[in-house]
C-alpha cells in the first residue's frame, strides 16, 4: 500500500506560489496609466511622497466598480493617483470626499482630476487631520473608505471607516505590508507595530470579510457584512 503523500509545510507551498520578480512587476504594470495618473505620480515623487502602486491603484477601480460605488472617502489625498484610481471605477455621478493635512498635496490632485475632465462638483477636498474631520460624516453612508495616510493612526481610522461604511461596503487599507516589514517578525518599529496590530484586529473582527493582496505595498481589503 502506497502511504499517503505527506503536506509540504506551509512555508514551502507559500515560497512556491509567489511570484517572481519579472511576474510581479508584470502585473504591477498590466493596466495602463492615464497621462493625469502619470502626472500625479510623478508630482508626488516631486514632493517625497511615495504615491500609490500602480497594482494597487487598478485593484482600487476594481474594487470601486465592484460595488458601484457612488460615495467614497479617501483618507490621504496624496496627488491624486489613488482618487484618480476611485474615480475610474466609482459611477458617472459619484462623489469622493478626500481628507489630507497638506493643501499644496491637494492642490496637485485637483489639477489631475482636472486633466480627466472630474467636474469639481464630484470631489470634495478637505484640508485638515483625519481624526477631526472623520467624525463629521455620516455612518453608513459610504460604499468604499481608502486609508492612506499616518500609519500609527491606522487603527484609529479604520475604526472611523468601519463606522462610515454601509453593509457590503469596502474597506481598502494601503502599505498593509509596509516595505516587508510587518511580514518580519523582528521588526518593532511604531508604524510596523500599529498596521500589524491594525490588520490582526481587522481579520478578527466577525463583522468583516477580508483578504491581504500582495500588490504595491500590500493592500488590504475587507467587505463589511
């Protein structure tokens, strides 16, 4: 009798599933970038933010058409690659509400979503902390909620995002991997403590249905029920 085949760790199935390098950065690269998206990216690296990754930013329109998402709220403008990625999927008439603490950052962004015709009635742009602006919206009244700003608030603003989504809405939480750091045990950094305590929380809580998506630094998604 021939003994079963034994179940290889799961560290070795992982490392024989990932991609490789060339892979990866052939699906970074799958979607085309618009010229405004082009625009934004280059601008942020101008300014020393790291903008969005382009995988990330076409898992954002997925995501945003998955849902026909007509209200949405970025937290961290950036230069607009990330609001440039919502509104491709987010429909003809939908609104995204953008939180940043630097103007000039929201300034860039209002240009791009000018290059692509975004009427200035479909966004509102506002200058100031995420936790004071927050909680002035409404609950449950939001399809998506991008968190992409102060990691050591991260915690902070999913609890407010989880608030403001409907049911079936979409959680999406930028640098969930932060440059391989939260994947490495050793590391015990503020920022690295806060997203991994701040993903734990996330796939714990029963209200959620999540997934981690190895694409740009990592975005983490999760519907609320």
């Amino acid at each position: 009798m021939t003994p079963p085949a034994s179940t290889p760790p799961a560290s070795t199935t992982a490392a024989k599933a990932a991609p490789k390098a060339a892979s990866w950065a052939y699906a970074e690269n799958f979607r085309p970038e618009s010229e405004a998206a082009a625009y934004a990216r280059e601008s942020a690296v101008d300014l020393g933010v790291s903008p969005l990754g382009r995988g990330s930013a076409a898992a954002l329109t997925v995501l945003a058409r998955a849902v026909a998402a007509k209200a949405v709220v970025e937290i961290g403008t950036g230069t607009g690659v990330s609001g440039l990625a919502l509104f491709a999927g987010m429909q003809p008439d939908g609104i995204l509400t953008s939180v940043d603490i630097e103007p000039e950052h929201q300034q860039i962004a209002r240009k791009a979503f000018g290059q692509v015709g975004i009427p200035s009635q479909r966004f509102r742009l506002i200058s100031g902390a995420a936790l004071s602006v927050l909680p002035r919206l409404r609950d449950g009244a939001y399809d998506l909620v991008f968190v992409d700003a102060d990691k050591v608030e991260y915690a902070d603003y999913v609890e407010q995002a989880i608030r403001l989504l409907r049911p079936g809405g979409i959680l999406a939480v930028d640098n969930s991997l932060w440059h391989d750091r939260v994947a490495d045990p050793h590391n015990s950094d503020d920022q690295t403590l806060v997203i991994r305590e701040t993903l734990t929380a996330i796939a714990e809580n029963e209200d959620l249905v999540s997934a981690l998506l190895p694409v740009g630094d990592g975005l983490l998604v999760a519907v609320k029920k």
